[in-house]
C-alpha cells in the first residue's frame, strides 16, 4: 500500500457514535483536499454489538476499502481482538489506557500501541463522550491532516448544540492532536499529501439518489420503513417543505406502492423507496401500473434474504426479483447504478424514462452503494446535469385540438398520448386493473385483448435504445476481462489497477442500464475478450445467466459473495483463475 493511501478504521459498540464519527473524519479528510471512499459496517440493532466503520483516503481516487487497514481505533476491547489481523505490519492501534484488553495479541505482530488519555481530557474538557473527537484529532496528527479541517468538521456538527459544546470538542482535538509529537516522535510510516482540488463533498449513494430525484421534479413519495431504503424516505420528508413534496410514511408497503400510483395518475412524479421483503409485497401493484401505463420509479435498495436474512447488510440478489416479478407480462425498465454520481444521474433518468414509457421503472440498490460514504467534486450534483423528459404528456391545447381522445390508444411505439384526468373536458377517462379498450372500458373480447397486450408490450422493445452500453475501464484488448454491474464497480476498477500494475492485463465492462437488456452493446463491448470473469454479490451468478440468456456469451469465471459484505479488490484478487 503506498504511504500516501491510508485505511483507519473505528470499532466499538453501536450507541458509541462510531458511525457519526467515521462520517465526520471523512468530510475532514475530504476538506483537507485528498480522496475518501468509507464504509459503515453495522449490525441490525439500537445499542450493543460490534460496528465498524472504516475510512480510506488517498491522494488519488480511491473507490472501495481494502482488506488492510493502517489505523485502527479501538473504542472496545472487543475491536481489538477483532480486527488487530487486518492491521499492516507497522499500522498503529489506538486504545484509551482505560480500556483493558489482552495485549498479548500484539505479540509477534509489527505494530504500534498508542494509548492517549482520550477519556481523560474529553473529561476535563466537558465530556468524557468527547473522546471519539480526540480519537479522531489524535488519528490526524498521526496522519498528517491539519487540524483545522478537524475544527472545521466540529463547528459544522456541534453548533446546533451551543457555541460552548464546540470550543469544548475543538479544545480535546487540539490536546490530542499535539499528543501525538510525543507519543510518536520519530513518525509514522502513513502520510497524506494533500491537494488543491474542485469544490466537492462526501456524500453516499442514498443522499445522492434523493437529490436527483428531487432536482428531477419528484413531487411524491410514499413507503413503510426498511432498510437501507429509509433514509430516501427521510431524505426527501426533511427536504420536502421547500420543494413542494409530499412524503408519506404509509401503513405498509402495499399502501405506499397504492399511494404513488394514485399520485403518477393525477400527474406528479412518483416514488416508493423499499427493500427486497416490501418489493414482495408491492408486486400485485406493479401489474397494476403495467396494465394502466402509469409511470411510477420504485427504488429497490437489495439486502440479503430471504425473510429478514441480514437486513444491514448488502446484496446483489435481487435482479430476478426486479425483471420478473408481478404477475402478467407487461414493459418495465430496470437501471442499477454504480457510484454516486451515477445514483444522482440515474434518478432523474429513472424519472424520464417511466414518463416516457408510462411504466414501472426499477432503480436497483443494495446496501452498500446505499451507505458507503465516497467524495466527489460539486459539479457532478449540480441541477444542469439533470434534464426533464415527460414523454408524450398533452397539454390543454394539444388535446382540445384533438377530435376525440383515447388514453390507450393502439400505436406504432406502443406508447398512447397522455393526459392527466380532468385537465379538460375530454381529459374524462376510464382507467381500470381488467383489461380494457383503447378508451378504457373493460372488455375481453379476445382479438382487442392481444392488441393491447402486444401494444404494451412494443414500449419494452423500444425502450432498448434507451439503454446505455457498459462502462469500459482499462486496455482496450486484455487477458482478462472483468463484468460487472451496481455496486462492484468500485472494487473491480481496483482490481483492474493492481493486477496491470502487478503485470497482468486486465480491463473491465460494466453494465449500469439492465432491462430491456442492451443486447447488441453488450455483444460489442464483449465481442474481443479472451477471459470473462463475473464479479457479483449472490449465489446464482444471476447476472451472468441473464448475460448468457440474451446474447449467449458464456463467462469463463464466478467470482461471487453472499455473505452481506461488499467486495473489495483484494478479495477478487484473491479469487482470480489465471490459466
């Protein structure tokens, strides 16, 4: 690992604000001008239980963790015990000298014992709770990151509070942070160098998505709690007074699924934010919107299942769930973004797109996109990059110059004109769950039930073009070549780095538009490639058989993970047939 590429990582109990604190350094790390990618690691409980979080930062983009940290701080002697293995020979780990634990793990092992009295100047400064600050402040000094941007952080956080709870955190830093000349005066192995960069910020997958979606003109949201769909709910409530939204915390997931088609019927953009157990349960609703063409976004944030499974972790097992479920055939899209940059473009895409085919679009998460913090410069979320696209949506002229009007009618693209009920006198229309005439009424009559089957189903096959090819990273001819889609980008673009820089070749194709499944592009990008590898997060290798069903490319390799935990490049290293 180079020096100027670091890996700290804080453990202690959930309850002990390892997660607040984790977020924190990372935006200090981020204003002190190097590159940050953080991952939370929590348990399914309030209090009680090992969480980690660990915060790599470097002075070149870093894109996921590593299996090696250089730092780490134990706020328990359970993290000691933990994770002291995936400590580098001649890493440092941080424990208040009040936190018995059997040192003898440390023997035979090539690291640093640092033992600051966090607990005691957090007391004598205000609170002995303030100790995670000095365990930061103490972590940059050690690092080279100037306190300032430590301050900085503390100003941000604990102002809301008062103006004497900030001075008392800035005081514990500034005592720990010198702390560190003494305790280590010959230095430490791991420096940053930091750099003049753009503006930028720290943001995760979830934040990023509700900003699209806000910025998109996304006017409602309903859903019922779960994890790691919640904080786009909460997201979009908080923010929702100053955009006009309404945000509904519903009874249930069919209520909330319900609620959104009422609300994309009468015309706002519509979202229902869920994980894989309320997406079960919103299914007969999903037939309904294909039967009614009406556009509705559904985030579907995959965790591992089934039932419960383990529901703060992370899973890719959820793709079969998002192209198939529902019963009847209808058009639907599927996109699965891969960096926050991406969540943030893919939502008002996700929005354009269900206008513009009057469908169910799938926006597929998981977990780890979901909460793992990276930083990323401003202008990647500015409201330029999002454009409003609402399809074949009437106006009041429009329609009055129409001599009558038929909300389902038969057309080449399968797509009907839309107008919103009640917009004007011939805006007066049926819309109904049986099948249905192009005006609306019910009917089943067999020759006008195929028509409008096959109707609806011409806007998937016109929707392919809309889909994008995969992302390419790497030589353009290699020995091996990595697929991918969601959330592994960011270990497999580091796979890619190490093994070339190792002498290997390698390069990789990674798909982000899922369904109707880019045949031809994935055809091109994959036309040259000696060895295919799979990287993804489930059991089945569900993406490659759904590569192999629509193109008939056979990959050479699984590399696959369903113990809820992300990927990190050393793992898909670690794993990689050569021949």
């Amino acid at each position: 690992m180079p020096a100027n590429d670091v890996s700290i990582r804080i453990g202690g109990e959930a309850g002990q604000g390892v997660e607040s604190s984790g977020t924190g350094f990372a935006e200090a790390l981020t204003r002190g001008g190097v590159h940050v990618f953080a991952e939370a690691n929590y348990r399914s409980r309030i209090r009680g239980g090992h969480n980690f979080f660990t915060v790599r930062a470097g002075s070149e983009p870093v894109y996921a963790v590593r299996d090696k940290i250089q730092v780490l701080i134990a706020l328990t002697a359970e993290t000691v015990e933990l994770h002291i293995n995936a400590l580098e020979p001649g890493g440092a780990v941080i424990v208040d000298p009040e936190i018995a634990f059997d040192e003898s793990i440390l023997q035979g092992k090539d690291v640093r014992l640092l033992r600051p009295p966090l607990l005691e100047i957090a007391g004598q400064e205000g609170n002995r709770i303030m100790s995670n600050t000095g365990a930061l402040a103490y972590v940059a000094g050690l690092i080279g990151l100037p306190l300032e941007h430590i301050v900085r952080v503390i100003e941000k956080n604990f102002i809301r509070k008062s103006t004497q709870v900030v001075e008392q955190n800035a005081r514990v830093a500034q005592r720990c942070y010198d702390l560190v000349r003494q305790d280590v005066p010959d230095g430490f192995a791991w420096q940053l160098q930091p750099q003049t960069l753009p503006p930028r910020m720290t943001i995760t997958g979830n934040s990023a998505f509700s900003i699209g979606a806000l910025m998109a003109g996304c006017k409602f949201v309903a859903a019922y709690p779960m994890t790691p769909a919640t904080t786009v709910l909460e997201y979009m409530s908080l923010h929702g007074r100053n955009w006009g939204i309404v945000a509904r915390q519903a009874e249930d997931e069919i209520a909330a699924a319900n609620m959104a088609i009422g609300a994309a019927h009468a015309g706002v953009r519509a979202l229902v934010p869920t994980s894989g157990g309320g997406f079960d349960l919103m299914t007969e609703a999903w037939s309904l919107v294909g039967m009614t063409e009406t556009p509705v976004v559904a985030y579907l944030g995959q965790r591992p299942g089934p039932a419960t499974g383990l529901p703060t972790r992370t899973s890719q097992g959820d793709l079969f769930l998002a192209l198939r479920s529902s019963h009847g055939e209808f058009a639907r899209l599927v996109l699965a973004p891969h960096t926050p940059e991406e969540a943030f473009w893919c939502a008002g895409q996700s929005f354009n797109l269900a206008e513009k085919y009057q469908t169910l679009v799938v926006v597929l998460f998981d977990e780890y996109l979901a909460t793992s913090v990276r930083s990323a410069d401003v202008e990647h979320f500015l409201p330029s990059r999002i454009s409003i696209d609402r399809g074949k949506l009437l106006s009041v002229e429009e329609l009055e110059q129409l001599d009558g009007y038929k909300r389902f009618a038969i057309t080449e693209d399968g797509i009907s004109p839309r107008a919103l009920p009640g917009m004007s006198p011939k805006a007066v229309y049926l819309t109904t769950g049986d099948e249905h005439t192009e005006e609306g009424h019910i009917t089943e009559d067999a020759g006008i039930s195929a028509a409008m089957l096959e109707k609806r189903l011409r806007k998937e096959e016109v929707a392919r073009a809309d889909m994008r090819p995969p992302y390419r990273y790497g030589p353009e001819s290699a020995d091996v070549t990595f697929v991918g889609w969601g959330s592994t980008y960011g270990a497999i673009r580091e796979a890619v780095d190490l093994y070339n820089a190792n002498g290997g070749s390698a390069n990789m194709v990674h798909f982000v538009d899922l369904w109707p499944f880019p045949r031809d592009h994935a055809r091109q990008a994959l036309a040259n490639a000696r060895r295919l590898v799979d990287v993804e997060g489930n059991a089945r290798a569900q993406f490659a058989y759904l590569l192999h069903a629509e193109t008939g490319i056979r990959v050479d390799q699984h590399i696959l993970k369903y113990d809820g935990r992300g990927f990190t490049p050393d793992y898909i290293l670690g794993r990689l047939e050569v021949e």
